[in-house]
C-alpha cells in the first residue's frame, strides 16, 4: 500500500491506469484511469471548502459563544458595566471612611467649639446650619478643625411639650421627643462653647436608656472618655448618641424602633462623676440642643 502511494507521489503530474481483480477468483478486470494531480486537487479544495463552511457557522451563528475567549458583545458590555459599578463602590467607600472617620470624631468628642456665630448671641434667634459646617473628616486621629462650630447649631424652635406633637417637614420625626430614660433628671445643660454637646442626666444605674425616635445603630463600642457609648442614625440627618453606659443591648446595623432598650445606664468612661446619661442630638454634623427636642427637659 504504501509503495503504491508513493509511486503517485512520485509521479503527480503523469496519469496511471489502476486494475481492480479479485484475488481469490478470476473474472473481469477493472481499469481506472488516474492523475494524481487531480486527486491531490480535489482533496484540497474539498478541505478549504469544508474549513470555509466551519469558519462562517462560527462567526455568523451563536456558535461562536461556545469558543473558550471569544469576546461578545454582550461579554463586552458586561464587562464595561461591571468596571462602572466597580468605580461607584470604591466612591461610596470612600464617602463611607469619610462618615466613619466624622462619626468616630463625634462621638468621641474630638470637635472642637468655637466663637459662636455673632447674630445668634444678639439675636437669641434660630441659628440655620450652613452646608459648609460639617463634622471635620480626613484629618488624624485626635486632630480638630478650629471654627467647626463657629456657628453653633443650636436647637432651631423649642419643642412644645404641651400636648400635641409637631412634625418636622424635612426630618420626618415627631417633636417633643420622648426622653431616653423615664427616671432622670438634667444635671449638666447642653454649651457649646464650653465644648459640652450635650446634656447630662442623673439616672439610677441598671435603667433601660431608650432609642428616643426610629432608625439604625451605627455605632456600639468602647470610647476612652465616654465609656460604652451607642449611636442612633435617624431620618433628616439627626443622630442620637447615648454615653456612658453600662452596657450595650445592640450592635452596630440594628434597627431601633422608637422608646426600644438601646443599652443600660451606669457610669463607664474616664469623664463621669456617677452614675449618668450623657446625651447628644445632632443634625448634620451639628450639635442641637436636646433640651429643646426632648419633651419635659
């Protein structure tokens, strides 16, 4: 077989007569005649045709998604989608360490007051937050931004505490506030200038401290100077923070519902003479008087 192969190769350009016969029995012969030119020809062009065929069901059918790498157009504009999202959560990730970083400022107390704003100790008027005045951010740790109170957010209308109650148009929260301890008394009024955000009260220790609106626990740990502290995100940009606790009955990312057990009261942190609550209300970055929001303070 083999030299019969190769005597064709041999001698491509010239024609061969091929006699077919039986081994076993003698009958009639068949002739072929042969030019393995042509032969060669016809394999060839018969393997290019059936490579061409192949080639246009990959390109022109949905064949083609089955090929390992092949890029579609779908791929691609997966791909440009995913790269956009990619982008927007390191953005968001980067406005949420800048949050974080005012957050831990707040309830740390690292904020510091400065001249208050002249029109309000005139006037004795509502005091209007500028978009300017927020927390300090992507300064170091223990660092302040002078002046960051320089127009002090003092609480804007006194909350009423006679019947009724009012709901703010931007907030969404019903003013007077309930307070977040039923047995307690303000020892310490809510400066300022003296670097006070908030107001202290006198309360047993082991009493339930209550969330004072709804919202979301974001933040639930250990602060040097105030003890176990936990902090309440509300609507309208309000955030209660509740210091000095004995200890904590939610984790950061828990919804609290309105006059729900945040923690219990006792006297944790190296600034506290007894047993206390210290309370903060701010809005924007900007510490509110709680008096003027929690009813029957």
């Amino acid at each position: 077989m083999w030299s019969f192969l190769a005597d064709l190769i041999r001698n491509v350009g010239t024609e061969h007569t091929i006699v077919l016969m039986d081994a076993e029995e003698v009958g009639a012969t068949r002739r072929y005649q042969v030019r393995p030119s042509r032969m060669v020809a016809a394999w060839g062009g018969s393997l290019l045709l059936t490579g061409l065929l192949v080639t246009l069901v990959v390109v022109f059918t949905p064949l083609r998604t089955q090929i390992p790498g092949y890029g579609t157009e779908e791929i691609e504009e997966n791909a440009r989608l995913n790269t956009m999202r990619v982008q927007a959560l390191q953005d968001s990730l980067s406005a949420q360490r800048q949050y974080i970083d005012r957050l831990r400022r707040l309830i740390t107390g690292r904020v510091e007051s400065g001249a208050p704003d002249r029109g309000a100790s005139e006037g004795g008027g509502s005091v209007a937050p500028r978009p300017q005045e927020s927390a300090p951010s992507g300064e170091g740790e223990g660092t302040t931004r002078r002046g960051i109170h320089e127009q002090p957010a003092f609480a804007s209308t006194p909350a009423s505490v006679s019947g009724a109650r009012t709901q703010e148009a931007l907030g969404g929260l019903s003013f007077p506030l309930d307070p977040p301890v039923t047995n307690g008394f303000p020892t310490r009024e809510f400066d300022v200038r003296t670097g006070h955000f908030g107001i202290d009260v006198a309360v047993p220790e082991g009493e339930f401290i209550r969330a004072v609106a709804d919202g979301y626990v974001v933040w639930a740990d250990w602060t040097r100077d105030g003890g176990h502290t936990i902090a309440v995100q509300h609507a309208g940009g309000y955030l209660s923070v509740y210091k000095h606790c004995k200890r904590l009955l939610k984790q950061i990312g828990d919804r609290a519902t309105a006059q729900e057990p945040l923690a219990v009261s006792g006297n944790s942190g190296a600034i506290t003479t007894g047993p206390h609550l210290h309370f903060e209300l701010w809005r924007n970055g900007l510490a509110q008087g709680p008096d003027a929001y929690i009813a029957g303070w």
